[in-house]
C-alpha cells in the first residue's frame, strides 16, 4: 500500500462537512456581531474607536472561542455521522469478517504482519497503520467490493435534500474498530517499551513532582487567578484518564475537548473578566 494513491472522494467528502459545520455555528450570529462592532465603529472617533473597536473584537474573539470549544459540537457531529450511514458502517464491519472478500483478507494478513514483525518503533508501526487504513478506506470506495457500491447508492437515495454522507468518517470508524483495535495492545506496548529505554517516563513523573512543589505564579498562572479545584479537578481527572483508556482518535479528540471546554467556562466563571487562555 505504499503507492496507495490520493483520496479526492473522501477528502471532498471531509472537506464539505467541514464546510458545513463551520456555516450551521458560525455563519449567522458572528456576522451579526461583526456589524455591531462596524456600527459602533463609525459613531465614535480617534482613539476611543479604536478602544472600543478591540474591546469588542475580545469579546466577539472570547464567544467564538467557546463555542469551538465546546465538546457538544464534536460530539452533535460524531452523532450525525453514526446516524447517517448506517447500513454502509455495517456492512463494510460484515465485510472485514468476511475472508472470502479481498477487504478482510488485507486486514487480516495486515493485522498478522505487524503483530509478527520486528519493527519496534511505535512511530513507524503507528505510521504503517494510519497508511494502511487509508489506504483500505480508498480500496472500499474504488472498488465497491461486493455489495458496497449498491448499499452507498441505496444510503444516498435516502438522503433529503439537505443531508450528505460523510464518507471518511464512516469507513475512518470501520477501520478503528477492524484494524486499530486489535493492534492497540501492541501499539501500547511498544510506546511504553520505547518512553522506559529512554527514560521519558521518569522524566515525566520527576517534572510532575517538581511542578506540584510549585505556587502557581511559577507555573505561568497569573495572581489572583483561581484554579480549578475540587469537584471540577475531580471530573477533569476523569475525562483525562478516559483519554487514556479510549484507542479511536476521535473519542480521544472528543474527551480532550470536554476537558478544555471544562478548564475555560470554569475560570471564565470564576476569574471574570479574565478567560484564563494563556494560564
């Protein structure tokens, strides 16, 4: 799979989702905003305008940042993707069971390979793994092996005038689960053997004693800025080490998110004015 050629369908596909998220959270109230601030811009003059202006953009800045931060975004969209298309993600999981098909037969000799080879740097193995999946991901759509091609048709014939199907997050979610699962142990493994030869673990636990020895003002956090503390540190601990445990990028992506957005709206909340970013 080396010369696995590029991937215009999926990355349309990716690129029009995109598209269309960023218009649905952002293409009504921040323009409105923005002429709020052009308004105000024209009513005042000299270096109060110019105050002003800035003072405005902040908050306009601060409101689009918590919106991006926000984990119900990734979330509303990881759900969109698994209602839509779902018989196209059940057949491609039947299809990477089914050994008679050159889908499963790839994956399995794959999976064999990688578990049987020498290779112990986990940044090459996580590399043929990420080339191969996507390299599986074109296979399907390319080859429409079996009765993939009539389900993808028969799944966009249902579809309302509005709707599309995002191919890549699909058939990225069948991969996860046929290929990424089944090596995770492995890819553990081979991360943890790597980090303990070159003391980057010990490292770590030795800068995480020294940093908890610290007040705060010398980690970077301003004065007078409070923390999270408490049971909000508690659910940040969960989140985290849910990220830890989860292996789909995009469950891990979701939780990093939940995580931020809980650090922002909690010093938002508690250290007004100030959002806490750069602490």
């Amino acid at each position: 799979l080396s010369g696995t050629p590029a991937r215009p369908q999926l990355e349309d596909w990716d690129r029009r989702l995109t598209n269309a998220d960023a218009m649905n959270q952002f293409g009504g109230g921040e323009s409105g905003a923005g002429s709020d601030c052009d308004d105000d811009s024209n009513s005042i003059t000299g270096g109060t305008s110019t105050m002003m202006t800035f003072v405005q953009n902040r908050h306009l800045e601060s409101h689009v940042r918590s919106k991006i931060l926000s984990p119900q975004l990734l979330a509303l969209r990881h759900r969109k993707d698994a209602e839509s298309g779902s018989s196209i993600r059940q057949y491609s999981l039947q299809l990477g069971t089914d050994l008679s098909a050159m889908f499963a037969q790839n994956i399995e000799q794959f999976i064999r390979c990688t578990l049987e080879s020498n290779e112990r740097d986990p940044e090459v193995v996580v590399r043929n793994v990420r080339q191969f999946m996507s390299g599986m991901k074109n296979y399907l759509v390319t080859s429409g092996e079996k009765h993939f091609e009539e389900i993808v048709r028969k799944e966009r014939s249902n579809l309302k005038a509005t709707e599309f199907l995002n191919m890549d997050a699909i058939l990225e979610d069948v991969m996860v689960r046929l290929v990424l699962r089944r090596l995770w142990q492995h890819i553990t493994a081979l991360y943890v053997n790597a980090y303990t030869a070159n003391q980057s673990i010990q490292r770590l636990a030795n800068n995480m004693t020294f940093a908890r020895a610290l007040q705060p003002e010398k980690l970077g956090i301003r004065a007078g800025l409070s923390p999270p503390k408490g049971a909000v540190l508690e659910e940040l601990r969960r989140v985290l080490t849910k990220v830890q445990r989860v292996y789909a990028p995009r469950e891990k992506l979701e939780l990093l998110l939940t995580a931020i957005s809980l650090i922002y709206h909690t010093l938002s909340e508690a250290n007004a004015p100030f959002t806490g970013d750069a602490d």
